[in-house]
C-alpha cells in the first residue's frame, strides 16, 4: 500500500483514522487516546534512531489497523457505559454495538428490542387511554382471531378486554417489561464483558513462545 | 515436543495462546507492581520478564479498560528531553485484584503442576 513518505503526515493521516474510529466516546478521552497513540508510535519509531518512513511504517503496522484498535475502545467504553447508566437508550446502544460483532449480539439485541416495544405500546396505550377512550386491548370474536392493542375499525367486530382498567394494567405491564428487559439486557451485557475478560480482551490479544504477536 | 503430530502441536499452541489471553490482566497488574510505567515500557516489560508478548493495539485499549474499572490510575509527565508520557500505576483496588489473582494463580498452578509431573517424566 502506497503512503505518504513524510512520517509526520503518515502518523497524522493515522490518527485521524483513529480518531474518526472513536464514535460515541467523550472528547477529553478522544484527545488522550490520540495523545497516547501518538507518542507510542514516535517512541517506538525513534528506538531504531530516526524518525523514518519504515520506522513509522514498522510501528503502524505494529499498533494495527485503525478500525481494529478503535473498536477495542469503543465496544468497550460504550458496554462500560451501558452498564453503568441503566438507562434503556443507552443500553440498546451498547447492546446494538454488540449485535454488529456476532449472532449472540444480534438474539440479545432483537429480544430487547421486542421487550422495549412492548413496554413502550402498552405504557403509551395506557397514558393515551384518558384522551382517546377507544384505545383498548380488543380481541376478535369466534369466527376472526385477533389481539389489538391500541384501536380497530369500528366494524371490526371484536371487543374490547380491559376498558379503563387498562390505564393501571398497561403502566404497571408497560414498565414492568421495560425494567425486566433493561436487566436481562444488563445481565447479558455482564456476562459479555465477562467472556471478554476471560478471553484476555478479544481476538489477536496475545501470544508466547514465539517471537511474533497474533 | 518432538516428533509431535502437527495436527496436535497446532491444537496445543492454539491452546496455549487461549491460556495466555486469559492471564493478560494478571501480568499487566503484576508488571506495574514495581511501580508506574507507561504503555511500551509495559509491553516490553511483558515480553521480557514473562514471554509475553501483546499485540501493540491491544495493550492501550486494555489499559484503559482497567483504569475505567478503577484498577490502574494514570498521570502525563513531561519528559525532560523527548515525548511527555503516559504512565500507569496501581490503585490500592488494583493492588488488592493483583494479590487476590495471583494467589489463585500460585494455588492453581502448583496443584495442577503435581498432577502434571507424570505426564511429563513419563513423555520424556
């Protein structure tokens, strides 16, 4: 691959990779891990002398391809932070940053989003029940099946199950199901940073017995 | 091992690359028992002392990972002549999680390597 022969340039046009990488993380952090990575790699360039083309070369190559070492800090920091804030935007996130790196990911990530729809339709439902009373969970009769919740057409046929007892039912449902899916979320997501931990921080980590890292 | 089926020396040394993935935050909590170190002094600290080397990409992620869990603690200092650095250093947290792991470590390793000593002399 052709670079720029100046190893200034080369280590900036890296970096702006690197920083472009580092989406969903704070600025302050942004600047410090630029700041490290910048050092590291002049350091290791100057141990062989000078500052030279193959020098920064060896240590680019050494350090990895943008993308891998940007996603270690963002899958990371953004699991971290899931974790932490508990709340449901922010644990989708984190759980949809998982779904992009395996299937295991991506069945956490569609059950939560169902539990985070139910949630949601049967707390909205129950809050919109005051201003717009045909709002219901409508069942169909004998000859048509069908569950509703939220309205039908009038000749539907079906009736309605809940009537005003919907508006306790659906708040109680409504975040009973959030707060049950945030935690199964949260559990999952402990137990991922758990498997990453005990997997020594992900694929290529490390090696021994031989010279060359994996 | 020699005269060892390839197919069974990759199997091994697959294994054993899973075995040092999973010692990875031992030994940088252990390397920076002496003192504080910045991230290529920890690299080769790894490297020299127990054989282990990091991919260069993965040791700064992992660093800060442990530093969000509070177990290491970081400060720039200005170098006198060259780049201000990064250096790491344990928390007490940190210094309480290294003697925990390698006390399990010690423990582990010397009950497995009684059940091991047969294995071994009977192979040579």
């Amino acid at each position: 691959m052709p670079h720029s022969q100046d190893p200034e340039r080369r280590i900036e046009s890296y970096l702006i990779q690197i920083r472009s990488g580092l989406k969903g993380i704070p600025e302050d952090q942004i600047a410090d891990i630029v700041r490290e990575l910048r050092t590291h790699i002049v350091e290791r360039a100057e141990s062989s002398g000078t500052l030279s083309p193959a020098a920064v070369e060896d240590a680019l190559l050494a350090l990895g391809r943008p993308d891998q070492v940007t996603s270690l800090y963002v899958i990371d920091n953004v699991m971290a932070r899931a974790q932490g804030s508990r709340m449901p935007w922010t644990v989708l996130r984190g759980i949809f940053f998982w779904a992009t790196m395996n299937l295991t990911g991506f069945l956490v990530f569609l059950m939560c989003l169902i539990g985070y729809a139910i949630g949601t339709s049967f707390f909205l439902a129950a809050l919109l029940k005051p201003f717009v009373p045909s709002i219901g969970l409508w069942i169909g009769d004998r000859d048509r099946f069908f569950l509703v919740l939220g309205q039908i057409y009038p000749n539907r046929g079906g009736h309605e199950l809940l009537g005003w007892t919907l508006v306790p039912i659906g708040c109680a449902l409504g975040g009973g199901t959030i707060l049950l899916t945030t935690h199964f979320a949260l559990w999952c997501i402990r137990k991922f940073r758990e498997q990453r931990r005990l997997r020594g921080f992900g694929k290529g980590t490390a090696s021994a017995g031989s010279r060359q890292s994996v | 091992m020699r005269g060892t089926d390839p197919q069974i020396q990759d199997s091994a040394d697959k294994w054993a690359v899973q075995l040092r993935k999973g010692c990875l935050e031992l030994a940088i909590l252990a390397a920076l028992w002496g003192g504080k170190l910045y991230g290529l002094e920890i690299l080769r600290t790894l490297e020299t002392d127990s054989d282990l080397i990091i991919s260069e990409g993965t040791v700064y992620p992992l660093l800060s990972r442990l530093k969000n869990e509070g177990l290491l603690a970081s400060e720039w200092v200005e170098a006198e002549a060259g780049h201000p650095r990064k250096y790491y250093r344990l928390t007490p947290a940190g210094r309480r999680q290294a003697v925990a792991m390698a006390r399990i470590w010690a423990r582990f390793s010397a009950s497995l390597n009684g059940l091991l000593g047969r294995v071994l002399q009977e192979s040579e």
